[in-house]
C-alpha cells in the first residue's frame, strides 16, 4: 500500500503547515478495498480563509480512486463567530498572576 497523497499530506513541509484532525485507515478482511480518510485545517496562501480539507481514498485490485472536499470560511468571520459565541477566560493581566487568572 503507498501513502495516499492527499493535500494534507502533500503541504506538511510547507510554512503553513496544516492542523491534522483525524486520520483514518480501514483495512477490511479478503478482497474488500482498504479505506483511508484524513481531515485537516488550515490557511490559504494569502491567510484570509480557513480551509478544512477532508479527503477519502480507497484502494482495491482494480484500482484506486479518491475525493477531497475543501470547505472554507474567511478567517476574519470565524474570528468574530468565536469571539461571540466562544468561552472568554481572562489568561492574565497587569493585575493578577496567570495562576491566579486560570484559578
């Protein structure tokens, strides 16, 4: 079995190097195809969109084929989505320690 070659994958060695969320390798008894999936988040070139990648290969005798779905959403929207609806804790402060800020 070779490495499948998806985006994920394939960026690692770059300076934006992609968060890996889940990688997944199903090898079925006999004949069945070998299933692999990867999902992973990261940035576009210019940084103005975040982009999570899922891709699915699958490997049988009479060949491979694969998919990859790219989903994206501009980083400054996520930011504010985040800052609305995300948990605030304050990490530290001119007044306080960060223990006492995490306590």
């Amino acid at each position: 079995m070779t490495i499948p070659k998806s985006t994920c994958i394939a960026v690692r060695h770059t300076a934006q190097r992609p968060l890996v969320l889940r990688q997944r390798t199903t090898v079925p008894k006999h004949d069945k195809p070998i299933l692999f999936q990867e999902s992973c988040l990261g940035l576009s070139d210019d940084q103005s969109k975040i982009v999570l990648r899922r891709y699915f290969e699958r490997y049988s005798p009479s060949g491979t084929e694969w998919v990859e779905y790219a989903h994206t959403i501009p980083t400054a929207d996520l930011i504010h989505w985040i800052m609305i609806h995300g948990q605030l804790r304050v990490e530290g402060s001119e007044d306080t320690s960060p223990a006492q800020a995490s306590a």
